[in-house]
C-alpha cells in the first residue's frame, strides 16, 4: 500500500512539474505578445495565434 502511495505521489510531482513549465513558457510567449512593437513588424513571430 505504501509503494501506491509514493507511485501516486511521484505521478502527481511529475504533472506538476510538467503544468509548471508549459504555463512559464505560456506566460513568456504572452508577455512577449502584448509588449510587441504596435507598428506590426514583429508579428511574423507570433503565427501560431492565427
């Protein structure tokens, strides 16, 4: 009972970790979006939101 529970525990630390780094990246990504040059020439960088 006790290897389940620290199994489980490791799967939710790895999830973690995981949701952590992609909502930085996320957050990076955003930041870097609203603070782009409002004359449109650094659009070319942000075709994935299209």
């Amino acid at each position: 009972m006790e290897l389940f529970y620290i199994i489980l525990l490791l799967f939710a630390f790895i999830i973690s970790i995981v949701l952590t780094v992609k909502t930085f990246n996320f957050t990076k990504t955003m930041w870097k979006f609203k603070n782009r040059k409002k004359d449109g020439s650094e659009d070319k960088d942000f075709k994935y939101f299209d």
